[in-house]
C-alpha cells in the first residue's frame, strides 16, 4: 500500500506520472500498444486503428466540451474539412502525410475559429445549436461543391507516403495512427499544465467570474475551439487515409452526437476517460457483432436484429450513464485503482 | 414569375409551417415549464405515428379510433420519459440533460426499427381526398386537412393555457418555480403534465405529417427543422413558436421548390445563424441576465 506523497519541489507536484508504479505501467503499456500489431490478427489491427482515430477525435471534443464547457454538435463537421483536405491535397499536390495532415488540422482550426465566433455571444445550448447549423452547412458544402469535394461520389485517395514508403495495409496505418494518437493525448494533457489550460476550466466552471479574474474570454474559447477542431480535422485525415474514401456520408450528424457520447460515457474532463470512452464506444458495435453471429445458429433472426439492438444500446449507455455514473468510466478506473492501492485496509 | 405556381407553393408551405407550430408549440411548453431541451421531441412524434399505424393498419381500427389511441399512446410515453429519465436529471447541467433526450431519441428509433422493420411505410390514408382549391390554387387535401386539424388543436390548447386551472399553473411554474411551489402549486405534476401535453402536440402532429409524407425510422430527423423553429421563434414563447412555424415551413418549402431538395435545410438553417449573431434568445424569447 502506497500511503500519501510529499513532494519537495514544484517539478514533482506537477510532473505527468508522480509515482515509479505508474512510470512502470506506463511504459509496459506504450510497449504493448508497440507490439500490438505483431501479435494481433487483421480483425484486432483494423480495431485497434480505429480506436486510435477515436482517441484523437474524442481527446479534441473533450477539450472543447469536457474542459471549456462548449457543447459543439460540430466535431464529425470539422473531421469532415480534415477528411476532405486530405483526399484533396493528396490527389492534387502528392505531398506526403505529415504535411497533409498538418494542412488538414489547421484548415480544420480554421473553420472551427469560425464556427466558434458566435460563442461569446451565445453560449451553452444556442451554441450547441449554432454548431449544428455549421455541420449543417459543412456536410451542404461537401455534398455539392462539386469540383473540389466530388460532390455525392465523394473523392478516393492513395495510401499514405512519406519518402517513398507507402502505407496501404492496417499494419503500416497503424504506426501512423497509434504514434500520433499517443503524442496528442500528452500534449493535450501539457496543455492542462499551463496557464492556456487553466483558463479553459476556469471557463468551463463559470465564465462571467473567469473574466473578472482576467481572462479573455473570446480570447480562450476561440483557442479551444481552435485547438479541438485541429485534433478533429487530424483524426478526418487520417479517416481518409485509413479509409481511402470521404464522401459526404462519412462524417454524418450522428458521428458528432457518438463523440459527444464517448467523452460522456468516459468522464467529461478527464482525458483518460475520454480515451476509455472512445475505445469502450467503439468497441461496442464490434462485441455485439459478435454475439449476433454467435447466436445466429439458435436465433436465425439474430443478424435483423442488430442495427435496432446497437442504437437501443447506444442510447441506453448515454442515459445509463448520466443518471448513474456522471463521472464516467474515468471514475469507476478510479475507484478499481483505489481499491488495488489501499489493499487490504480499506473494506 | 409564375404567380400562380408561387401561390400554390407558398399555400403548402404555411400549411406545412402550421404543423411546424404545432410541434414548436409541444416543444416551448416543456421548455417554458421544466427548462429541457428536448431533442427527442422528432421520435417521439414518429413512436405516435408508427402507433397509429399499428392501430389502423395492423389492426384495422377505424382511423378516427386509432387517431387518438395513438396520439394518447404518445403523450403516455412523454410522461413515462420524464418520471424515468429526466426526474433522476433534475439539478444537473442542461448540457447533459439535453444529452439524454438525445439517448432517449436513440433508444426510441431502436425500438420503433425492431418492431416495425427499417424500411418506409405509407400510413393508411384517412383524410378527404378531394382537392382542394382556394381561388385558382390547388392544395393537396392531405395538407390542407391536417393544417386544419392541426389549427383546431392549437387554439383549444392556447385557450387552455389562458384560462385553464392547469394552465395557469404551468404558466406560474414557468414564470417563477419557487413562488409557484409556495402557493400550493404541485411543481412536480406540472413538470410532468407538461411532458404529457407537449407530447400530445407533437404526437398529433407526427401523425399528420407521416400522413402527407409517409414514415420511417429516420422520420425523427424533423426534430431538427423544429429546433430551428424554436430558436428563431425564442424557446420560451409560445407566439414565437407560432410565427416561426409558419415562416419556417414556408420557407422551407419555397427553397425546395424553387432550388431544390437540397437546398432546404440550409436555408432554413442559414436564417437560424443570422437569428443567433443578431437575436441570440429568438425573436419572442426573454433575455435572460446572468449574475454572478
């Protein structure tokens, strides 16, 4: 049993992982996310891709909903731009990922500066809506501005290259995709330490005092809303690189509302549970595919069945988990973690 | 410009926007009273529909009986919701109590999928089918009908709201909870008459509207152009829902009409934008003033 920390300097207060256990498991986690892909069959690598575009996607609307408190009904929007930026650029300049990528994100943060300009004036609710009037206009955009997004058809594009390597398979997708989705988390989570980071909760908890206090407020909200359509638009890039198709189907409404619902079944404000809510939401289909084939051999209807289930369950979760457990899955890890530390004195 | 074919457009589009209201209005009593936006509000109007078709079509009821079981079964389900689900929220961020009703919305088009199947469905016809004609412009009577009954129900509920004791009561409510609690008004029953009434509207209207444009497990998407109704009207005023409705639906249905499906929900979402820069709480709606 571990029993309080004394920390002698403000290095160790602020430190990322304040214990050697941690380190530890930190690093045998980072490990096993690295050998993953050798082990793994191509059922579990194509899965674990996904994951990780979740991680990133949801890790951005966290840091708009979870820690500056803007509900945004935006975020599969501004993939969308990122998604699309990179089919574009791709086809067009042959330039390799990281610039795209790049490119894509910014133009992202661009459009979402935009979106959020109503926020100092509207907020809460009405800013949820105009958010949606801005996907709404987005997926009008991508569906008939012909000439650059292909209209309906939507664009394909070649596999991912950066000099001369390409990357066509889940495999090498998946040291795109798992790298960058590590290194945004710890930059997000850097962000928090700073004084950036700070004034997005003081916002979050309530704006009016955060603005006595000195804090700019359209300022900070434009940066957050910046800040989380850069991590959308680099999760749509690579969407697109994964998928190799955007059309404007892929990043429908219902996208932003399962983001919406993967940081709140993960723990609003908390960046573990956002990347928890993200496996976990998307984990979810996958686990009931399977039982649906298992159980097709008793109940030849099961397959039917499914779509109905998937959506019931869907809603159930992000009911269930508001009423009982606003906290998220962030907070039962936490309490299977106290239990393991305080073990064997606390009953 | 063809007048006449202006005319006939615009004729569909108020009647339309009439229906519009008439959600809108369903939607502004359970915000005036319980301060929850409900985003369930499309599905809970295609759960009456689907109801009214099983009464009609499945079970071959007259459709003036199925009518109003199935507009009953869906108010029964707005009260059934706010006991479960939104009571257990009372106190908490709107933030997540919207995020509810948006699972509630889920969990609904789940179900209605598993009972009824995914594919589209044509509601037993019901209404005249004689054209309708004022002046020289035509008006497909399934429009015009519904307009109709949908116009009655709005009256007898805006008289209700006026004079009616629970009227008044949700009226107190809305205006100030604590003073309404202190007078001997039960908060609670008016918090979820609301949910009953509110859903009474929309369940009417989702009938009507399935009637004109058929029913499918996406039906619910409609809830989106009610939002921008409320918005543009002011989500705490009745009158706003009333005239939003109308300007709505209108201009819903010129824009379709005149530069194509796909040009409708922009439209209609490009004058929510200019509302929410310009008048962020609505054309009716109070401002509200925060303090600190």
């Amino acid at each position: 049993m571990r029993i309080g920390d004394a920390k002698q300097s403000y290095e160790a207060d602020e430190a990322i992982l304040t214990s050697s256990t941690q380190k530890i498991w930190f690093a045998l986690f980072l490990l096993a996310l690295l050998l993953f892909p050798f082990m793994a069959d191509a059922y579990l690598l194509y899965l674990g891709c996904l994951v990780g575009i979740a991680v990133i996607s949801t890790t951005g609307l966290n840091i708009l909903t979870g820690f500056t408190g803007l509900i945004s009904l935006g975020q599969a929007g501004f993939m969308g731009v990122g998604g699309y930026t990179v089919a574009w650029l791709s086809a067009n300049t042959g330039l390799p990922f990281p610039v795209t990528l790049i490119l894509a994100g910014l133009l992202a943060a661009a459009v979402g500066i935009l979106v959020g300009l109503p926020s100092l004036r509207v907020k809460g609710l009405y800013l949820a809506i105009a958010t949606l009037a801005a996907s709404v206009f987005l997926h009008f955009i991508f569906a008939e501005w012909e000439s650059v997004t292909g209209g309906m058809g939507g664009l394909s594009l070649e596999p991912a290259h950066l000099f001369g390597l390409t990357f066509q398979s889940d495999f090498g997708m998946y040291f795109i995709i798992v790298p960058l989705a590590v290194l945004m988390v710890l930059a997000a989570r850097n962000v928090f330490r700073t004084r950036i980071g700070r004034a997005f909760i003081a916002i979050r908890d309530r704006d009016i005092s955060a603005e006595i206090l000195g804090i700019n407020l359209l300022h900070y909200k434009l940066m957050s809303f910046a800040l989380s359509s850069f991590y959308a638009g680099v999760a749509g890039g690579l969407f697109a690189y994964f998928f190799r198709v955007v059309t404007p189907e892929s990043f429908p409404l219902s996208m932003s509302i399962f983001y919406l619902a993967a940081v709140i079944v993960g723990g609003m404000g908390n960046l573990l549970g956002g990347i928890l809510g993200a496996a976990f939401m998307t984990l979810i289909p996958e686990i009931l595919k399977l039982l649906t084939t298992a159980l097709t051999p008793f109940y030849p209807n099961a397959p039917i069945f499914m779509s109905p289930m998937l959506e019931i369950i869907f809603g159930a979760l992000i009911v269930g988990f508001l009423i009982f457990e606003p906290h998220g899955l962030a907070e039962i890890w936490h309490r299977i973690r106290r239990f393991f530390s305080l073990w064997p004195f606390k009953n | 410009m063809d007048w006449l074919f202006f005319g006939e457009i615009s004729l569909a589009g108020l009647a339309m926007g009439g229906l519009y209201a008439l959600i809108g209005l369903g939607f502004v009593i359970i915000y005036k009273a319980t301060r929850v936006i409900n985003f369930a509000i499309g599905e809970i109007m295609m759960f009456a529909a689907y109801l009214f078709l099983a009464f009609a079509g499945g079970m071959e009821m007259s459709p003036w009986v199925a009518l109003p079981l199935a507009v009953l079964g869906g108010s029964l389900l707005g009260g059934v919701i706010e006991k479960v689900m939104i009571r257990p929220m009372l106190g908490e961020s709107s933030i997540s109590v919207v995020m509810v009703t948006i699972g509630i919305a889920s969990i609904l088009v789940g179900v209605v999928e598993m009972i009824w199947g995914a594919d589209p469905q044509l509601l037993p016809g019901f209404l005249p089918r004689k054209p309708v004609f004022i002046g020289e412009m035509y008006l497909a009577p399934k429009i015009a009908y519904g307009f109709l009954i949908g116009a009655a129900v709005l009256t007898i509920y805006l008289l209700y709201f006026r004079f009616s004791r629970g009227g008044v009561a949700l009226r107190a409510t809305a205006s100030d909870q604590a003073a309404a609690y202190s007078m001997g008004i039960n908060v609670r029953r008016v918090f979820n008459l609301a949910w009953v009434f509110g859903s009474l509207a929309a369940s009417l209207a989702g009938v009507l509207v399935a009637a004109t444009g058929g029913l499918s497990p996406q039906f619910g998407a409609i809830g989106l152009s009610v939002l921008v109704v409320v918005i543009v009207g002011g989500l705490d005023s009745i009158v706003g829902a009333l005239i939003a409705g109308v300007f709505i639906g209108w201009l819903e249905t010129v824009a379709g009409a005149y530069l194509g499906g796909e040009y409708r929900m922009p439209a209609t979402f490009a004058v929510l934008a200019v509302i929410l820069i310009f008048r962020p709480y609505g054309l009716f709606g109070t401002h509200e003033i925060e303090r600190v």
